[in-house]
C-alpha cells in the first residue's frame, strides 16, 4: 500500500462544567499530503460525553481522501469513544491510534461506571484496544500504537515520516492546534 495522503482527527479545550452533556467542543480532521502539508480541513460540533464522536469523524471522513486516518487514542471530547475498527470497516480506510501518554485504565472503568449507562461498551474498547498497544521508540519518547487495515511495517514508515518536531505525528499535532484554537474562541466567546 502506498500512502501518500493522511488524514488526523483531534478533539478540542473544554471546561471541566461542559462534562455530561453539558457543553460543547469541536473536533478538527486534517488531510495532509506528503506527511505534513494540509490540503483540507473539517470541522465538527460535538457534545461533551455524548456520544458522537465516532459518527462525526466517520462523516468528515467521507469528504477526505485519505489513504490512512491518525487517531489521538480513542477516548474524545470527555469520554466517547472512537471504535477504530468500526471506523476501517465503515470507511475503508487504515486507521493507527497513537497513544502518546499511559493510561490508567482503572481509573477511567470507575469513572465510566459512575457517569455512563453504556459504561462496559465504552470501556470494553478503550481496554481491548490499549491493551494490545505495541510500544514503539520515537527520537523523543516511546509511544504506544494500535492500527487496523495496516501492516505494521507500514505504520512505522507513517511515524518515521510524520513524526518531525515530536512523538506526536504532524498531522494530529495540526489537527489538535486548529480543535484547541477554535474550541477556546468558542469558550471565551460565551462568558
């Protein structure tokens, strides 16, 4: 497979009193070519905590061409969650879940279980996909990896190319500049 157009999609600021459906946030997919430079931007509204964000990134999605999508993880705008494999299935397209941080994965089953009716579906993906993360060594850091629809080899030729200033890929480091920035002026906007 050749991959020469990528498409990131990253989740914007929100205060902490947006959580439970109480506020909104944006999220950004970016499609860059040739590793780092943008050749379209989109756009989407989402309800903190509701349940949304799989649908919306999947329809911007559908206005992209790109070859392969970056995921921030799996967990977005509070806590949806992103079914990488339902969105391979859905879109056709690979798709690689960068996790640049650990998780703590305890922790979030129990903060699940006391917010989300829906908690176990929400969690059984966060769980079954960190869990079969492989660690992968960048010049800065480690991070972990999940893809679907790649081989891995390819996935590694995707972080050595877009991994330029960080362990964190441009392109989701563009798609999480443009979600903060818009997400703020929406924030600052209302108060």
């Amino acid at each position: 497979m050749s991959i020469r157009i990528l498409e990131a999609y990253d989740d914007g600021y929100f205060p902490y009193y947006f959580k439970a459906r109480r506020g909104l946030t944006y999220i950004a997919g970016v499609e860059v070519e040739d590793a780092y430079i943008p050749r379209r931007v989109a756009i989407g509204v989402v309800r903190v905590d509701g349940g949304d964000t799989h649908k919306v990134i999947r329809e911007m999605s559908s206005s992209m061409e790109g070859d392969v999508i970056l995921l921030d993880g799996v967990i977005y705008a509070g806590f949806d969650v992103v079914d990488p494999h339902d969105l391979h299935n859905s879109t056709g397209k690979g798709v690689v879940v960068i996790q640049l941080f650990p998780l703590h994965l305890e922790r979030i089953k129990r903060a699940l279980q006391e917010h989300f009716d829906d908690w176990s579906e929400r969690f059984s993906i966060i769980s079954s996909v960190y869990s079969k993360m492989i660690r992968v060594e960048t010049p800065w850091r480690l991070i972990e990896v999940y893809s679907v629809g790649l081989e891995f080899r390819e996935v590694l030729g995707v972080l050595r190319e877009t991994c330029i200033y960080s362990p964190n890929p441009e392109p989701l480091r563009i798609a999480d500049k443009i979600a903060s920035a818009i997400s703020r002026l929406y924030v600052y906007r209302l108060y």
